[in-house]
C-alpha cells in the first residue's frame, strides 16, 4: 500500500488540471484517509466472524482484483506529458527534508492523539461502547470532509496557505478538546472539528507538492507518504507513553 499511493498521487498531479489540481488531490486522498481510520475497526468487527486470517485472505483477492481496473483507470505512460526529470542535488533534497518535516509533525500530532481515542474515552470517561464508535464514526466524517473541503479551498486560497490555517485550527481543537474531553456532550461534536481543521492539510500540502516540484511529482509524494507514515508510528510511540504517564485529555 505505502508503495501504491504515492504512484497514484503522482500521475493524479499529472493529469489533473492546474487550477483543480488540490480538488483532485483530495478525491484520491479522502479514499487513504477513510482507510486509515474506517480499516482497523471493520477489520475488527468483522474478524469476529472469519478470524484474521480470513482479513488477510479478502484484503488479497481485493487487491487482485484492482488490477484489471488500474489498466483501465489510469492512462498509459505515453499518455502522460514528458517532463524533464533534474538531478537530484542538495537544495532539492533540503526542500523535500524540509516539506517532509512538516507532514511528520502532523502525523505525530494527529495519530498520536487518535490512536488511543477509544481507550482514552473507554478508561478515562468510562463511555459506552456505542459512544466510543459514535466518536470514531463522527471523527471520520470530519476527517473525509476537511479533506475534501482543504482541496477546494486550496485551489481558491493557495495551497501554502490552506496548510497553513489547517495546522493552526489543528492546534486550537486540540487544546479545545483537551479542555472539555470529559463533559461527553460537547466532546463528540467537537471531534468533529477537530478532524475537519486538521485533515483539511493533507490535500492543501499535496498540491502544494505537486507545485513545488512539477518535474519530481512521484519523489515528492514518496518522501511525502514516508513522512506520514514516520509520524504515524513517531505519534502511536509517544501518545502511549503519555496516556501512560497522564491522564488522556
């Protein structure tokens, strides 16, 4: 999968139109972003009733059966504009580290938050079980809106800036939330947001990608997929050892 997407992303920035570039980002991002946050839970459920090899069997036969559509969806290499590809030297390198820095401290700050959310309002507010899937499923619909929203608006506003307000409004609703995680009433709704401000970066720093380097759209969205994945496991790492030391919230 990891070695998939950023295929993808890549000849989705070439084929897209320029001034729709970020909405056509975030239809191919809100599909990952679903799955990260819908997989683990249907896998789950559904689990109970085929066993996890049984997971792993489907996920295979869903895979296979992609290929014959991928050699229809996506255009052939000739089909594509040739493009000059410069060599990889030092300032390219130094952008590509510095843009992925950025992308590794929002994993961090989102996933280090989110994968302990349902132990968080299991053991720390002692909710329900069908409030814990209640708070997941509303957090997903924020996270597939801001992300469809954040390619809109980056279109509009600029993709820098678009980054910009989403990592901003990311840190406002987490000290928001930390402030009200126990009244449950106002914390579910507010999940909502906090996953619409946050998720809205993703498409806004693809775009912002595909128009820093035009001619190494498929290294950047690598090093960009790297880099999420760096801060998913750097956030998992240190968001159990705070909610092992401290309370959630």
């Amino acid at each position: 999968a990891a070695a998939v997407t950023p295929a993808i992303y890549a000849i989705t920035g070439d084929v897209a139109r320029p001034a729709q570039r970020g909405r056509w980002l975030a239809m191919v991002g809100s599909g990952l972003l679903m799955a990260l946050w819908a997989g683990a839970p249907i896998g789950t459920v559904v689990s109970r009733w085929v066993g996890w090899p049984g997971i792993f069997g489907g996920l295979a036969a869903l895979s296979l059966g992609l290929v014959a559509a991928n050699l229809r969806v996506w255009p052939p290499r000739r089909a594509l504009a040739a493009t000059h590809r410069p060599r990889m030297d030092r300032g390219v390198l130094r952008a590509v580290f510095s843009e992925g820095s950025v992308t590794i401290a929002w994993g961090t700050a989102v996933y280090g938050v989110y994968t302990y959310l349902g132990t968080g309002l299991r053991v720390a507010d002692r909710a329900s079980t069908a409030l814990v899937a209640l708070a997941l499923v509303v957090y997903g619909i924020g996270a597939t809106g801001g992300s469809l929203a954040g390619g809109r608006l980056a279109d509009r506003w600029g993709a820098g800036r678009m980054a910009s307000i989403s990592l901003i409004g990311l840190g406002a609703m987490l000290f928001v939330v930390a402030a009200v995680f126990h009244a449950r009433a106002w914390a579910v709704p507010l999940f909502l947001l906090w996953a619409f401000t946050g998720y809205a970066y993703f498409p806004a720093f693809q775009a912002r990608l595909a128009q820093r380097f035009p001619d190494r759209r498929g290294m950047g969205m690598a090093w960009k997929h790297t880099a999420l994945y760096l801060g998913i496991t750097v956030g998992s790492a240190l968001g159990g050892g705070v909610n092992g030391a401290w309370a959630f919230a």
